[in-house]
C-alpha cells in the first residue's frame, strides 16, 4: 500500500471527487459519514474529512461552519500530535 493511501478511507475519498464535481452537498454527506464512523480509529482520514468539510461549506457560502469543521479538524490533528496533517490544515 502506497504510504499517502494510509491516510484516507473510501468515504473521504469519495467526498473529495464530489467536492471536485462541485457537488458540495454530496460531499457533506460523505465527509460526515467519515467523521461520524465510531470503528474507524484512522485520525488523519478523520482531519482529512474535516478539511474537506471546511472547503465544501465554504464553498456554499457556510462561513460559520467552515470555521467550525476546519478547527475541529486542527484540534484532532494536535491532539493525535500530527504535524503534516497540522501543517495542511493550517
């Protein structure tokens, strides 16, 4: 498995295909889906998720939530102490 691969999960993956689609709403759902996943202990997928819910509520003009989710993942990428996720997300 390529190393980059490790760091993201089907739903996220999908989400970011929709994203670049422009079909944010879609988007949402997956990267929600990614985020609420309680088996999946995969934190850079989950800060991942987060960026790319950020990006697509920022698209829709969802300021207030883009802020929320883009902190949420920064939070989570401290937390697990990951710098590069730290580093993309800032």
């Amino acid at each position: 498995m390529h190393a980059h691969a490790a760091y993201a999960n089907a739903r996220q993956l999908v989400g970011e295909v929709l994203e670049r689609l422009g079909r944010f709403r879609e988007a949402i759902e997956w990267a929600t889906a990614e985020l609420q996943e309680s088996r999946s202990l995969n934190v850079p997928s989950k800060c991942r998720a987060g960026r790319l819910l950020a990006r697509c509520h920022a698209a829709l003009g969802e300021h207030a939530l883009s802020v929320a989710a883009l902190n949420a993942s920064l939070e989570g990428a401290q937390e697990g102490r990951l710098l590069l996720t730290e580093a993309l997300t800032v």
